[in-house]
C-alpha cells in the first residue's frame, strides 16, 4: 500500500491550482487554497486504466477553492471551509462511491453560474452530513443523467442549507434509495 501525505501549506493565485493523486490511502490536511483559476483540489481518476482512488482523507482545509472528486472510493471530506469556488464548492462525480461530506462549511460557491455548494452527480452510496451550506448558486444537488454511472442511495441529512440562490435542495428524480432527511432548508425542487 502506498500513503501520501500532502502539507502544502499555501496555494494562491492560481500558481498551483490542482494537487491530483491516484494512490490509496491519500491525506490532504491543514491547506490554504485559494484565488485558484480551476479547482483547488481535485483527487481524478485520470483515465480507465487506472483503479479508483481509495481512502482518501481532505481535512481541515479552508480558503476558497473547492475540491472536486472524481473516481475516488471510500473518502473523507472533513471540516473544510470552501467559499467563492465559481464552479461549486465539494463537486462528487463519475463513480466517486461511499463517501463521507462532514462538518464543513460551504458558502457563497457558484453563485454566477448557478452551481451547487454540494454537488453528487453520478456517484452513489455517498453520506452527507451535518454540514452548512450557504449563499450559494443551489444549496446541495443530487443529478443523474443518462450516463454510464447511477446517482443512487446517497444520504442527505442533518445539513443547514439556507439562502441559496435557486433552491436549497435539488434532486433531478432519478435513480434509487436516496435520502434526504433532516434537513434545515426554505426551498426544494420537489
């Protein structure tokens, strides 16, 4: 097994905008990410003839750049602070699975592009949880379209989504068993 730790402790201005990993066992803690011109961090799978990425752990970050996941399995996304990420501020995509979204705090993320402070697309058995999501374009969304991967069996519960742009609560309706509970929130889609 390999573990990679990443202490980066500054990242500003877009000078080193992504930190990317296809490893097990992957820690990014205790950043300042910010200003950056794409996504601040992004755990990708880059390509099919690469596995999943495994374990992975982002804790503790803040500043305001967002982190994207991508094909990543059996992660953490723990006690961040994502603010002013144009394109949303935790993005969970194309079969990235059993993932944990805990404590953070998500504000003012998409607010342009009417994009979410949360957003699960193509991703399933995912736990999103007592978080508070914000002054953003959407509060937390969960889409399915007609794709290779199913948007299925994701918990939404105990977050306080409030004051977001369009809705603070989207589901396309589509795919199986998710759930959204608990929640604070004013409007939903459904």
């Amino acid at each position: 097994m390999v573990r990679l730790l990443m202490e980066l402790r500054l990242l500003t201005q877009g000078l080193l905008s992504k930190m990317i990993a296809e490893l097990k066992e992957i820690t990014i803690t205790n950043n300042t990410v910010s200003d950056c011109g794409e996504d601040g961090i992004a755990v990708l799978k880059l390509s099919e003839d690469f596995k999943n990425s495994r374990d992975v752990l982002i804790h503790n970050n803040n500043g305001g750049a967002g982190i994207l996941l991508e094909g990543v399995s059996y992660g953490e996304v723990l006690e961040n602070e994502l603010t002013n990420n144009d394109l949303g501020g935790i993005v969970i995509v194309l079969g990235s699975d059993n993932i944990i979204v805990k404590m953070n705090s998500v504000l003012q993320n998409g607010i342009f592009y009417e994009k979410a402070g949360i957003h699960i697309q193509e991703s399933s058995n995912n736990t999103v949880v007592w978080n508070t999501v914000r002054d953003n374009g959407i509060g937390i969304v969960r889409f399915s379209p007609d794709s290779v991967f199913e948007t299925s069996y994701n918990i939404i519960a105990f977050n306080v989504v409030k004051d977001n742009v369009e809705y603070d609560l989207f589901d396309d309706g589509t795919g199986t068993g998710n759930i959204w509970e608990f929640n604070i929130y004013d409007t939903k889609n459904w």
